[in-house]
C-alpha cells in the first residue's frame, strides 16, 4: 500500500452562456469534476494516460486520501486508498516515472463530480430525481473537457476496467485522435442481455422502496433497502461462487430477523449493508441507465457504417484487450466479439485471458497477472528522448 497522500482536485466547466449539455437535451448552466493525477505530464503533454474508474469506483485510484470536499459522510474507509493502488505508481504498470495517470469522478456520481445530491440553483434543495440521464458520451465528453483545460491534446494510452472499458472504447470509436493506446479490461462493446435484465432488476429495487419518492429523498430517509437490494443483485456477479462461498466461511450470521439463515446468506447481506454507507440510489440509477444504453453497434448503425468502420481511423491506435476466464458478469464472449470487430478493421490487438477464481474483481485484485502485459504495451515504445512526432515516441511502429 502507498503511503502517499493525495489530493483530489476540482474543474469546473460550463456557464450560463454556455452550458454542459448532455447528450438527452438537458442542460446544467455548470459541471464540477473531481479528479486526481498521479505523476508529472512532461513538457509536450503527451504522456497522458486517461484511467477510467468502474461502475462504484471513484478518481481516487491511487495513494491515500482520507477525506474528499463535497463528498461527505459517503466516503468510508474502505475508500481512503485508491481502488487500484498496487497497479500505479514509480515502476509500476502504470508508471508515474514515466506517464502522468489522470482519473475523473463520473458526471452524475457521488464522489465529488456533479450529481443528483448537489443543489439545484433553481430550486435551492438537491437535484434529486431531476438531474439529468447521464450517457457514456456524457462521461466522455466532460473528460476531453478537462484533458483540453490540462493542454493533452493526445493521450498515450486510455484504460478501463469493466463499465470503465466502455468508455475508453467510446473514445477511440468518437475520438479517435486522442489517443494511441487503447486499453480495454474485462469490458465490451454493448451492454448485453443479461446486463440489461440485471439492472432492471436494481432499477426496480430502488425504485420500489418507499423511501424513494422519486429521487427526492434527501430530507427524510434514503432507500437504503432497495439501494442494498440492488447491490446484492450485481454482486454476485463481481466475484465468482468460490470466492463468495470461501469468503462466507468467515461471516457472522448477524441478520436482524428470520430471512438469514446461511452464512453465504449473511455474506451477501453484509455487501448490501456496506454499499448504501458509501453510496446514493440516485446517482446509481444513473450508472445503471448509463450502462445499459452503451452499444456501440447501435452508433454505427446510426452513421450507415458496421461497428468495424467506427472503430477504424488514422490514428494508429493499438489495443490491449483483456477477458478473466471466470467472469460472469463481462463474459469472456464479449471480448471475444470485440477482437473480431477488431480484427475486421485492421487493428492491431492483442487478447490476454486471465485465468483467475476471483471472477470479474480479478482486474482489481490480481496485480501480477495484469501487470506485466500493462506495463510492456505502454512502454514499449516510449523514449521521451524522441521528439514526440517520431515513431519511437509514440508507437506508430508496432513491436
């Protein structure tokens, strides 16, 4: 664990004049992003890589922070170290020796980023159920925002685990120029079935409690219930059987009243209570929209081109593709259509599968089975001796 501190920063972009407009047709005259940048970007600013967090993750990816503005009671320990930790730092996969890695708080979260719990200066209270859909485009676009405030014209590389693999592949299909490296882990190209059956299920969860009443919550109780309801739906596919029923050996049965009955029952429970200490049912729903409308298929059809097409350009992009072999949740078929979208559009790719027991959480906890394939692809390379138009600089010729 790194003993660093760090310190979150905030960029505000939008005014009156000239509002953040999402891609629905709403507007906020303002969006704030929190956000954190571990390394030094060099005098071309072009040793940028762009990391996107998961569906509950946050910007706080590396070192110790134990405390966040605007973020409140919501940050809990368990989120005083940065959620990828061991993977960043001197040396490391992602190497601030060389690279100057940059994690943002989603549009629409709770971690510091603009969302429902801030005050709508119309109405003077929260957000609430009013504030605006949010997309993966959304997302995207508030981040080249801030990476245009940081002067990075063009990222070295962008990387993404789960729903934070979407958004990297949304912006090497929609902004091809802005990056070199590509970086997908355990991710796809559109949410599947299954990914749309499961968050209708938490949709549904948070929307039925009673304490929901809309989104406007904030002054009376939260819908904890449905929010923990939910959490325990997605779950169980973030780690797989074995690792839930190793980790129920050690569980207390604690419950309140007759329906925990087996250890696994009281594991599950016991996520469920965790998560609605750290997070807010509307900022979630917006996640799970966001998530389940991703497709990139549908933007192709939209231009009259083949998915192919959209992930074609110019811009000399290679990826590094990963799938974990006990993943219920990103399918190993889903990285697999991805290499063939890949493959048909002439881009070089590689595909690593991880053989893990630790399901879909493998990204975030099996360092030494990531590492090494991260770090080589990024430094590869890289030679800040080189002006940054040569190929050696920026690997425009592939090893």
């Amino acid at each position: 664990m790194h003993s660093e501190a760090v310190e979150t920063l905030f960029f505000t972009l939008g005014s009156e004049a000239d509002p953040f407009v999402f891609e629905s047709g709403a507007s906020l005259p303002s969006v704030t992003l929190a956000y954190e940048v571990y390394g030094e970007l060099n005098e071309a600013k072009d040793n940028g890589i762009l990391l996107f967090h998961a569906l509950t993750g946050s910007h706080h990816a590396a070192g110790y922070n134990p405390s966040i503005e605007r973020v409140g009671s919501l940050w809990t320990e368990e989120m005083h170290v940065g959620w990828w930790d061991d993977f960043i730092g001197p040396s490391r996969a992602l190497n601030t020796d060389k690279f100057a890695v940059i994690c943002v708080n989603y549009v629409g979260h709770c971690y510091g980023s603009t969302g429902p719990r801030d005050i709508d200066p119309n109405t003077g209270g929260p957000y609430g159920g009013s504030f605006p859909e949010v997309s993966v485009a959304d997302i995207v676009n508030s981040q080249l925002a801030l990476l245009d405030h940081l002067g990075i014209a063009r990222l070295h590389a962008v990387v993404g685990g789960s729903t934070g693999g979407m958004m990297a592949l949304h912006l090497a299909a929609h902004h091809p120029e802005r990056v070199h490296y590509v970086v997908p882990i355990a991710s796809a190209l559109k949410a599947s079935p299954l990914h749309i059956i499961h968050n209708f299920e938490q949709v549904n969860a948070i929307m039925d409690d009673p304490n929901f009443r809309g989104g406007h919550y904030y002054a009376g109780k939260p819908p904890d219930a449905g929010l923990a309801l939910a959490r325990m739906i997605m779950h169980k596919t973030f780690v797989s059987l074995r690792a839930m029923q190793e980790r129920a050996r050690d569980e207390v049965l604690d419950g309140a009243d007759d329906r925990i009955r087996l250890p696994l029952q009281s594991y599950m429970w016991h996520q469920g209570q965790k998560f609605v200490e750290r997070f807010d049912a509307n900022a979630y729903l917006r996640t799970m929209w966001m998530w389940q409308h991703f497709d990139l298929y549908a933007d192709a059809q939209a231009l009259g081109i083949s998915v192919s097409e959209l992930l074609s350009s110019d811009a000399g992009h290679e990826y590094l593709l990963f799938s974990i072999d006990s993943d219920v949740c990103f399918y190993p078929e889903d990285q697999h259509d991805l290499v063939g979208a890949l493959k048909a559009a002439g881009l070089p790719s590689r595909r690593v599968t991880v053989h893990s027991d630790k399901g879909h959480d493998s990204f975030l906890l099996d360092v030494d089975l990531f590492s090494p394939h991260l770090r080589h692809l990024l430094e590869k390379n890289w030679d800040p001796s080189l002006p940054a138009t040569t190929a050696g600089r920026q690997g425009a010729e592939i090893a």
